[in-house]
C-alpha cells in the first residue's frame, strides 16, 4: 500500500508558478527600462527603428524569460526531470537572448552607443565575433560537467550565476550577427554563415553524447522521484534531444534570415549603383 502511494506521489508532481521577486524584479526594471527608451526612440524618429518588429521581439523575448524562471518549468527542472532543466537552459541561453538583441535597434540603442564603443575599444581585439563563440561553448561545456551541474542544483548561489552566465553567454554569441550596435570588427559577407555553423556545430558533440549514451551523467537526477514514466537514462536522452533539436532550429532559422538580409542589402547596393549611374557619378 505505501508503495503504491509513493508511486502515485511520484506520479503526479507539484507544478506551479513562481513569483520570486527577486527573480521577477530584475525582468521587471528591463521591461521598464525598454518600454520607456521605446516610446522615446518612436518620438525621435517617428517610429523608425522602433515599431512592430521590435516589439514583438521585445514581448516575446520577456515571455520566454518568464517561462524559463518563473514558470512551472523551473520546479520541474530542480526537482524531477533533467529534460526539463535543459529546456530552461536552451530558453535562457539561446532563445531568450536572440528575441531580445533583435527587439533593439541602432535607434533605440543610441543613448549606449558611445559607452559601447569606448567598451569595445578597452577590450581590443577581445571585442571579436569569435569571441563570443568561445564565450559560449566554454560556458555551455563547463556547466555540464557532472560535478558542477549537480552542484548548482543545491547550491542557489551556483544555479543563479549559472542561469547569469548562460544568458550572458548567448548575449555574446547572438551580438555580432544581430548587431544593435555595429561593431568595429564585424562579420562580413559569409563570414557570418560559418559564425552560426561553428556556434551551433560546437555543441553538437554535447548533445549527441547526452542523446546516446546509456549511462548517468548527473547522479543529483537518480535521487529525485521519478514522473511521467521516465527513467533517468530516458530522462537524460530526451534533454539531449532537446538540446539538438533547439540548436538545430536556431541554426536553420539564423541560416534563413541571415541570407535574406544578404538579399535585401544586395538590392539596396544594386538601387544606390543604379541611382549612381543615372547621376553620372561612378559607384
């Protein structure tokens, strides 16, 4: 009878939301912060540079922030399924950063500009593309090792500095593709092709390994009660596929805007070469 109860328990797990403030109060102050430079930028140039696009983008982007660490997904995470936690880590590291880096624009981002410039140059040639790509695989390969995942599983400190480092890491990574503020060194032509290949590629031994393999990797997720019928090796798989089939999305989807932005600046090249000519002035 008691096992039948505890399977019953493990059966069914406690879902809900949470409004820890001191999780909701830093997504609140960004909210507050865009909404206002938002409404400035529409009155400094008439909606130029801040309209539909960025908004959505903004709006979506928050969403996922939501979902990720307030939502029934991060209980789920800590408490029962590793799947779960890898859902959390590709919405905060991958998903969330894009939205948000593509809800800006130069107009919206001009108040900042001369701050990141002057940034950009202490940094020297740290302020490179590719170093957003070694950011990112560092962080996304270090916080999978076995021991320091489970740690920050019970230590609050280390999951908060891990979901910190995770999100800025694909700030970084997103930065030199999406651009809200040009770089001095940017990816130019296909450049930015072989970027996203060899940011999504990288961590592609990481996801086969977790899909594959028939071993646990994370001891903290045999200690937990098992739900949904899911064993820990099942579990363990599903958050690789998880984690392949995000990153093969993404690259997909960065695959097809990057060459439509190529097309559009072609024609825009093309029109300027165009009204050059007819000017008699040599392009």
């Amino acid at each position: 009878m008691n096992g039948a109860i505890s399977v019953i328990a493990a059966a069914h797990p406690e879902l809900e939301w949470l409004p820890n403030p001191f999780v909701l109060a830093p997504i609140g102050l960004m909210v507050f912060v865009y909404v206002r430079r938002f409404r400035a930028a529409r009155r400094e140039e008439g909606g130029r540079g801040a309209g539909w696009p960025q908004a959505v983008a903004f709006a979506a982007g928050t969403l996922v922030l939501l979902a990720a660490v307030a939502s029934p997904i991060d209980g789920l995470g800590e408490d029962y399924l590793f799947s779960a936690h890898m859902l959390q880590h590709v919405m905060l590291a991958d998903i969330a950063p894009a939205l948000l880096l593509l809800s800006l624009s130069r107009v919206i981002m001009r108040p900042a500009t001369r701050r990141l410039h002057r940034l950009e140059r202490r940094l020297g040639r740290l302020a490179s593309p590719w170093t957003g790509i070694v950011l990112w695989l560092v962080m996304m390969y270090v916080w999978h090792i076995p021991a320091l995942y489970d740690a920050a599983l019970v230590n609050p400190f280390l999951h908060l500095l891990e979901h910190v480092t995770f999100f800025t890491a694909g700030v970084c990574v997103w930065w030199p593709l999406i651009q809200p503020v040009p770089m001095r060194r940017p990816l130019k032509g296909f450049q930015t092709v072989g970027y996203i290949a060899a940011a999504k590629v990288g961590l592609a031994p990481l996801g086969i390994y977790l899909t594959w393999t028939s071993t646990v990797v994370y001891p903290y997720y045999e200690t937990v009660p098992r739900i949904w019928g899911l064993s820990p090796i099942a579990d363990l798989n599903a958050g690789g596929a998880i984690m392949m089939v995000e990153q093969s999305i993404a690259f997909a989807i960065a695959l097809v805007w990057l060459f439509g932005r190529m097309l559009a600046q072609s024609e825009i090249d093309q029109r300027r070469r165009e009204r050059l000519e007819e000017q008699g002035i040599a392009p």
